[in-house]
C-alpha cells in the first residue's frame, strides 16, 4: 500500500531536522556579545583581570554631556592616605535631607562646580558595603575629549575608570546611608582635627569608608573618629550624613576640632559656610530657600518636589542634581540642569 511517505522524503526530513538543532544551538551559543570569560578568576583577558573586564564592559553612556552608569565588579584598591578634592575652591553645592515621612526620606544635592563629565556608580566590595555614587570623572585624570568617548574606547583605554571608587561625592548605600559633600571658605584649610597617633586620610576617601563601611549615622561618626581628615590641595569641605531613621547630622572641622550639628528637626541641610559659626543663614540665598521650604513642610517632600528644590537653588555651574530616597533605595539624576530629562535608578536595600 503506497503510504506516500517516500524513503527519501524520510531522509531529507530527517536531514532538516538534524541541521535546525545543530545551527540553532550554535545561534544561541554565539548570540550573546560577551566574549567567554576565562574559567580561572585569576586569568587575564586582553590583559584584564576577570573583575576589571567586567567592570569596564558594564560602562554605558546615558547622555552626551557626558553621563555615564557602570557596575564595579568585585573589589577595589585606592589610596586611603591623602586621596583629597584638587581644584579651585570656587566651588558652591547645596545640600539637604527632608525627614518628616517615614515611608520617604529623601536626601537631595546639586554638586555646583566647572564642567564635569559625571558617572553613575554602583559598588559592592566583599568586604563591605553595596552603594551608588557620584562621580566626576575629571578627578580620575580623564579629559573632556576622552570623556565624550569612553564608551567606544577599547577596554585597554578605560582602564583610568578602575579607580573611580576612589572619588564619590555623595551617595547612599544598602542601609539607606547617605552623605554628601560641600567646600567652605579656604580660611578653614588648616582646622581639621589632628591626631597623632590616628592615620590620616583624604576629604573624599572618607565618603568611600562611610559608605563602604556604616549603617547609620552613629557608624558614620565612628569612623569619621578614627581618621585625620587630609584636606590636602582642595578646599576645606563639611558633610552632611542622614540615615532612614531620621538622624542627621553635618560634620565640620573648626579650630582642630571635629563640630557636630545634628538636626533639630525632621530636616538639615548645608550649602557653603561653616554653620557651626555662622549667623542666621549665614549670608546664602541658596540656604535660606531650602530652609525656608523645609520649614514649611515639615521636612515632609516626595521626589518630585525634592528635585524641584534643587532645581529652584540651581546655579550657571550645577553639573549634577541627584535624589536619593533612602527609605526605597530609589535614585534620580538629572545632569546639566535638564531637570525634564530625569534619569532613574534602584539600589536594593537591606532591612535596617
């Protein structure tokens, strides 16, 4: 009986069928565009280390200012003696922390200084802490041509980002930490506490060791306690540190000695004079308009209306305004004062 099935037809059938397995799983084994990593953590590729390669391979360009996000792979080294902000002292930030809603605690800051090719960077050494900060990439020595092209540089030229954990300028880690930086008058270079017998360390290393290595704000002071704060080549700068619990504090340095001025509501904030001697607003705009806003909202802001403050006490120099929910782990960045163009990332955050 002819069954129409013809052996050759059979053959075929079969053939075809073979051929779709073996060029299909060859498809998905080439699909990605990732190159294999080594087996071995210890072997190099293209001259990289696995963490290195990873980590340079993550870089992605966000915007042409430019603004970048990577993703740190593993640990990092960086000089925790003397690593200090180099540059003019004509430098004006705004900071601040809205504490008044339990389910939102935000903490917003303009970072006001020269051009400054920003990155977005996420950390989460073994020995520490995971966290997001803020980066200029010109203190990593990386130039303005150079930094408008990052992304199509071979990995071999990027290598210079390897160091970027070494210079965060706000941020906010897994515990909802979160701290920022602000320069106060050149008259205060020499007040920082001193030590002998305590190491020192420079005025932004600090701000990686806080993140790296406290929950809170009482953490944060411990290990403020265990350093001599290098201002070095930079300006003199205060910081202000805010945990979801609701604690605040700004950290100054005075005479020798370390001043610490913790909130006395559900907000604080600091722009760019020492409060622990100032009187009233202490002559700033910016200062007077935050706190004058804090006030009238009990400390009480959400995200939009915090990155509205921002944009409200903006200057011509504002390179970065970034919004850091501390209670969700949430984080907004708008770069060059384009505050319709905002940029949204997430820090999964642990249980306090």
């Amino acid at each position: 009986m002819n069954t129409g099935y013809h052996p050759t037809i059979k053959f075929l059938i079969t053939w075809f069928i073979l051929f779709i397995m073996i060029t299909g799983c060859a498809g998905r084994q080439n699909s990605t565009s990732t190159p294999i990593l080594p087996s071995s953590p210890t072997e190099d590729l293209y001259g990289l280390s696995t963490d290195a390669f990873t980590t340079l391979r993550s870089l992605e360009k966000l915007q042409d200012y430019p603004f970048y996000v990577m993703h740190f792979s593993g640990d990092y080294q960086y000089p925790r003696i003397g690593l200090s902000l180099q540059g003019d002292s004509d430098i004006s930030c705004s900071l601040f922390a809205s504490l008044g809603t339990a389910g939102d605690m935000y903490y917003g800051r303009n970072f006001d200084w020269e051009y400054s090719p920003a990155l977005l960077l996420f950390t989460d050494p073994p020995d520490g802490y995971a966290s997001v900060s803020m980066v200029d990439l010109s203190f990593l020595g990386i130039d303005s041509d150079t930094a408008s092209t990052l992304a199509d540089l071979p990995l071999s030229e990027r290598t210079a980002l390897l160091a970027a954990p070494s210079m965060p300028f706000d941020g906010m880690n897994e515990y909802g930490l979160t701290i920022g930086m602000a320069a106060v008058p050149d008259e205060f270079m020499d007040d920082a506490s001193h030590v002998a017998s305590m190491p020192s360390i420079g005025s932004i290393g600090i701000i990686r060791q806080v993140l790296d290595h406290a929950r809170n704000v009482d953490e944060a002071l411990d290990i403020f306690a265990q350093y001599n704060i290098d201002f070095g080549g930079g300006p003199p700068i205060h910081y202000l540190v805010a945990d979801r619990s609701g604690k605040a504090v700004l950290i100054e340095f005075y005479r020798s000695e370390m001043v610490l001025l913790p909130n006395e509501g559900p907000w604080h904030l600091a722009t760019n004079h020492l409060r622990g001697i100032a009187e009233g607003d202490g002559g700033c705009p910016r200062y007077r308009t935050i706190s004058a806003r804090l006030s009238a909202v009990n400390g009480q802001l959400d995200s939009q209306s915090t990155m509205q403050l921002l944009s409200d006490v903006r200057q011509s120099m504002t390179q970065w305004s970034a919004v850091y929910n501390m209670t969700t782990g949430d984080v907004d960045v708008v770069i060059a004062q384009l505050y319709d163009q905002v940029y949204s990332f997430h820090l999964a955050l642990l249980p306090p």
